[in-house]
C-alpha cells in the first residue's frame, strides 16, 4: 500500500470518505484492495489477488481497533501527534469535498 493509498483508507476507516481503492501491487502487480465505508453498519474490506477475492466486514469497535492501530503509525511516519493527523485528515477530506463540488 502506498502513503496515498493509506492515508485515503485511514480517512474512510475514521468516516471521513466513503471509498478508497488500490491496485496493480505485488511483484505481479495482480493484489488490490478495496475498503468501503458503510454507515452504521461499519465497513467491508475487499482483498484481491490474481482474481481471488476475499471479503470481510469491520463492526464499529473492530473499525475503531483498526483505525486507532494505523493512525498511530501514520503519526510516526510524519512525525507528528495523532490529533495533528486527524486534523490534517479531516482538512484533507473537506478539501477533497469542496474540490467535487465545484467540478459539479
């Protein structure tokens, strides 16, 4: 996964985006992911390689697990705080937004 591709899948785990995608890794460049947020009901992590697809789903408290696990390793790499990530992503997100807006 690359820096872009975990920020954008950190942003949907903490429900700041609702999709993020990434393709084309491996030494085969055939694995991929897919992680989509879904309301209340948490969210799905779709993991591909070579045409094989496997499935799980997060509940709100394993969402949370999750997203507490990579944001910590977020602030590490940036060498920041964890609420200066937050803040960044959260900006990062309404920026992302308005951008879509003005496109329409």
């Amino acid at each position: 996964m690359t820096r872009y591709e975990l920020t954008s899948f950190t942003q949907v785990l903490f429900g700041l985006a609702r999709l993020s995608e990434g393709a084309y890794h491996g030494s085969k460049r055939n694995k991929g992911f897919k992680l989509q947020h879904n309301g209340p009901e948490g969210i799905s992590l779709s993991l591909s390689e070579a045409g094989q697809v496997k499935q799980c789903l997060f509940n709100p408290q394993e969402r949370t697990e999750l997203g507490s696990f990579i944001i910590r390793r977020l602030a590490m790499g940036w060498k920041m705080t964890v609420a200066d990530v937050l803040a960044i992503l959260r900006q990062s997100a309404l920026l992302e937004r308005t951008a879509k807006k003005t496109e329409s």
